[in-house]
C-alpha cells in the first residue's frame, strides 16, 4: 500500500518501482531520519496537534525501530521507496495505525531536507577535524625535519632552495582554507528546512523554532518555498570537497614524483605501497595514485549537482532526489583519503642528502647572486644579466656558480668579493629570506606557532 493509495487505480509497475527507489542508497540517513521524527514528534504533542500519549507511543516506536535497525533485523524494501516511508512502515508494523500521525504537518520535501542538513552538518564537523589532524601531522614533519633543505621548483625546474618543512607548510596553509570554507558553509547548513511541509508550510499551529531548537539549528528558512527546494549547502559541501580534493592530490602527485628514482627525496613506508604481478622489482605509490584519481569522481559530483540544479523550476522536483549519491560518495571518499594521508605521512623516509644534493645543483643560487650585486648598486636588470653569462659559462663548463674561481666572476663583475661564496650557500640563501612567509627558520618557528594556535582554537 502507498502513502498516497487513494488517488490512485493502479499498481506501481515494477520498473518505475526499481527506477524511483532510493532505498539502495539513502538509508545512510537512518540516524538522521528519526531524530528529525522525534523533533517532529515532541513539537506536535507540545502544539497540542496531537495528544502527548501518543506521541509517546510514536517515539517509543521510533526507538525501537532505530534498535532494531542497528541490531542488524531490519531489511529495507525498495517497495516502500526511500528511507522515509521504509522508517513509517516499520512504525506502522509496531505500533499501529496511531504512526500515521507522525506524517502531521509534515511533508517528505522538507523532511528529506530536514535529514540532508542533519546529515551535511555531522559530516561538516567530521571533516574538519580530519583536515585538523592532517594539518598536525604535517605540522609534525616539518618539525621533524627542521633542517632538510630541498629545491623548489617553479615549472617543475629547480627554482631556488627551500626548506622541506616550508613546502610542507604551503600544505598547512591550503588546508587553513578548507576548513575556512567548511566552517563558514555549516552558518547556511545549519538553517532548519522542518515546517514547510510540501510547499507552503502548514494550517498547523506548529513551533518551527522548537524543533529548529531542540535539533541545534541557529536559525529557520524564512520561505517554505526556498527550505523544500535548496540545495546550494550541498554545492557547498561538494565545492569545499572538490577544493580540498585539489588540494591533496597536489600533495599526491608531489609524493608520487618524488618517491620515483629520478628524484629520490622520499620513501613511502612498505604498508602504503603495492607490488606488481609481474615485474618483481615494483613498489608502486597507489595510494596518492588512488589519491589523485579519487579527485575526478568528487569534481564530477559537484557537476553533477549543478547541473541537476540549473533552471529547475521552484520548488521540490523528484530530479533533487539525484543530490544523493553524489554528496555521500564525496563524504566518504574526502573521510577514507584524509584518514589514510596521516599514517602515510607519519611513516615517511625523508631522503636529506639527495634534496641537499640537488638543491647545491642547477644554479638555484644565481637569483641570491644577482641581490648581491644588486646590493653593490647594480640595477637588478644588469644583474640578472650579469649572472645569466655566468650561468650560461658554467652550463658550457660543467660546474656550479659557487666553484667559480673569485678573479672569473671579478672579470664578469669587478664589484664581487671573497664574502659572495658566504652568501651563495644553502642555508645562508635560506636564513637570509626572513620577510614574512620567508624560508628563514625564525619566520617558519612563528608560522608554526601560529598554525597551531588556529588549529587548537577551530
Ligand atoms: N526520496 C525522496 C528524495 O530523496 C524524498 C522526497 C520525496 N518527495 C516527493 N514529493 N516525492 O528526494
């Protein structure tokens, strides 16, 4: 029997039954589903538009149901279509013909977005802890690994040195956005859609605000009409989600690039890594690979949503029954990728004096020798120019600026002293950047001070 029975003539056919089902996947919103019931439930004894016994018998009911869900003895059946009509069936099977009162002042519209907002907020907070602890983790390596130098890379050509812990800080700071952005988009997902019924809202004298209250929510959809049809804190959370997905396979494709032999600056621990069926000698990083290729799927959700969306016409269309899949895909899949970065992380060998070596090759201090001349009165133009020559010798020569006899640079620029090899070394070019955001040790101790401040205070 449908909810809707009486209007009707004829059976369900069984292909439209499969095809409008959403059983198969909303049932995740079980959690959620009763406890916007009880709300519900406990508003309408409280109203007087039912009486308090039974709306006792309702939420007892509801209870039980809940139990007997968790407890494994529930099956859902596709007949009863979405997790919403499975949980009144279930009821109506305890407790009778006084569960067709739950349904009071209610409509699935807002009910189904009432679980939607219960289920983004939960899932909101999950993630930011998760990026929290990613954010100490790295934290914690960079701390590790106060002083390994490496190249930095501009058009993935050695640019200037940096410290490994200052790369692994741009990281820290990306993700500071991430939870920015999933912080200020639980202000609009916490917005109570509960009481405009299908549409219009209700004849019932209900208390919007007591159910809004005793769920948490800080304020209500002002229109019954814009509560049954948005969507957008789902584009949020998909648009939040496809960011921090950008984010981390970025840091995926560096740990894939420099775990290869051609650059050798780290090595995945053996429990992150798999074989090859074939060739023996393989250990493949498949879990940034898994990393990197996960983000197609979450940019596809967040197109998907929007195009579902674009030019739908106000207000609840059974097309909005398609933002399902696609959030909690991203949900799970942003949950199980920033949970396995951290022990990946946490196991990683660091390889120094591979990053040393190549930071000391591929002239990454010929801009520090053009300050210098600069610094002399050169104007920066000449300088760079100056340096590009002795760039271009040494390419011809084979050797590094700094094994540049001082009477051959004196002869590209007679303002050079024996104190410029001081300066072209490593760690002077890096304690030297001490403007702010600099690669310079006491601007990285306060950035990481600061960093983790904001992390306790989130
Ligand atoms: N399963 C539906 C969904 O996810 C619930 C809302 C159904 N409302 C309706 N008018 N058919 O969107």
């Amino acid at each position: 029997m449908k909810a809707w029975n009486g209007r009707f003539k004829k059976e369900l056919n069984h292909l439209v039954e499969d095809f409008q089902a959403s059983i198969s996947y909303d049932h995740v919103l079980v959690a959620e589903d009763i406890t916007g019931s009880i709300a519900h439930t406990k508003m309408l004894a409280t109203c007087g538009i039912i009486p308090a016994q039974e709306a006792d018998q309702i939420i007892n009911g509801l209870y039980e149901v809940w139990t007997s869900i968790q407890n494994g003895e529930v099956t859902f059946q596709t007949q009863y279509e979405d997790i919403h009509m499975n949980i009144e069936a279930l009821l109506t099977q305890r407790i009778g013909p006084v569960a067709g009162k739950l349904h009071t002042a209610r409509s699935r519209n807002d009910q189904v977005a009432l679980d939607m907002h219960l289920y983004t907020r939960k899932h909101t907070v999950t993630l930011v802890a998760l990026i929290l602890q990613l954010q100490s983790t790295l934290i914690s390596l960079a701390e590790k690994y106060q002083t390994v130098i490496m190249p930095g890379y501009t058009h993935l050509q050695r640019a200037q040195p940096v410290p490994f812990a200052h790369h692994l800080l741009a990281y820290v700071a990306m993700l500071e956005r991430d939870v920015e952005r999933l912080v200020d988009s639980y202000k609009r997902t916490n917005t109570c859609p509960l009481g405009a019924g299908a549409i219009a809202g209700t004849t019932f004298p209900i208390d919007r605000n007591q159910v809004a209250q005793s769920l948490g929510f800080d304020r209500l959809y002002e229109n019954s009409m814009d509560a049954v049809s948005d969507r957008d804190y789902l584009v949020e959370l998909l648009a939040n989600g496809s960011l921090i997905m950008v984010h981390l396979s970025r840091l995926a494709e560096e740990l894939i690039l420099w775990s290869s032999d051609e650059f050798k600056y780290i090595t995945l621990d053996d429990a992150f890594c798999t074989g090859s069926s074939m060739m023996p000698q393989k250990k493949n990083p498949d879990i940034p690979e898994l990393i990197r290729g996960k983000t197609g799927r979450v940019f596809g959700h967040l197109t998907a949503l929007l195009t579902t969306l674009k030019a739908l016409p106000l207000t609840y269309n059974k097309d909005l029954q398609e933002d399902k899949e696609g959030v909690f895909d991203t949900v799970s899949t942003l949950e199980q990728v920033l949970t396995i970065l951290t022990p990946l992380l946490d196991t990683l060998e660091v390889h120094a004096e591979k990053m040393k070596q190549n930071a000391e090759t591929g002239f990454l201090n010929a801009t520090d020798l053009a300050d210098y001349l600069v610094r002399k009165g050169i104007p920066f133009r000449e300088a760079h120019a100056i340096v590009g020559k002795l760039v271009l010798d040494c390419i011809e020569k084979n050797r590094n600026l700094i094994d540049v006899p001082l009477n051959e640079l004196q002869e590209a620029c007679p303002q050079i002293n024996a104190d410029i090899y001081h300066d072209l070394s490593l760690e002077q070019m890096i304690e030297t950047r001490t403007c702010e955001g600099g690669t310079a040790f006491e601007v990285r101790k306060n950035n990481i001070a600061h960093a983790k401040t904001r992390i306790q205070q989130w």
